[in-house]
C-alpha cells in the first residue's frame, strides 16, 4: 500500500502499520498522512494545527509568542492564523487577517494549549 504524506506530498512507501509502530502512539492523528521526514522535521504540536483547529501558541527565536489557531505548512514556512481570542494578549499582536508566514527554523518552542 502507498500513503501519500499531506505535508509534502511524497509518496511513502510503507504500511500504515509500519508509520504507527516506529513513531509511536503519541501521534495517532496524523501518523497514518505524515512521512517520516517531515515527523522528524516539524514540532508535533505544529503538525497537529495543520490538521486541527484549536489554540496553539509558539515562540520565535527573536522573542514574541504568537497565538494561533491553525497552521498550513509548507516546506520551511508555515502560515499561522492568529488566534483573537481572550487569554491571547499576552503575547505579539498583528494584524493580519491572511495570516503571518514564520519560518519553521525560528521556532524555539510551539505547544498544543490543551483543554478540548
Ligand atoms: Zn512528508
């Protein structure tokens, strides 16, 4: 059976099984649609806001926390959209309605905030 990855759409030769088994049960969600390369390349918490819409929050290697509720990654970018809603003001604020592109690279930390 061939998977396709929905991150980088490479083909992944391997069994769903397989996938499940050598990464682990912790990301059940998405281990049966992600390759292995962009498991290891991508925070787990970022790759789930590719598929669920909840609240995340990380931080850039220059300083500001951003809140978010989703993100789209592609390659070295992901598009975040930014979470408004109460208990998000403590970090850096923008306005941008298309969402704001941070480079996979500068991200010191990105967590799932739990609660749902
Ligand atoms: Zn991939």
């Amino acid at each position: 059976m061939v998977n396709v990855c929905s991150l980088c759409k490479k083909a992944e030769m391997k069994e769903v099984e397989d996938q499940v088994e050598e990464i682990g049960t912790r990301k059940t969600v998405v281990t049966d649609t992600i390759c292995d390369n962009c498991a290891q390349r991508y925070p787990d918490s970022l790759v789930k806001a590719h598929f669920d819409h909840f609240r995340y929050a990380l931080k850039l290697i220059t300083g500001e926390t951003l809140f978010f509720t989703d993100a789209d990654i592609l390659g070295d970018y992901a598009t975040l959209t930014l979470d408004k809603s109460p208990g998000s003001d403590d970090g850096f604020e923008l306005n941008a309605p298309r969402g704001v592109d941070v480079r996979i690279d500068q991200i010191v930390w990105c967590i799932d905030t739990g609660n749902g």
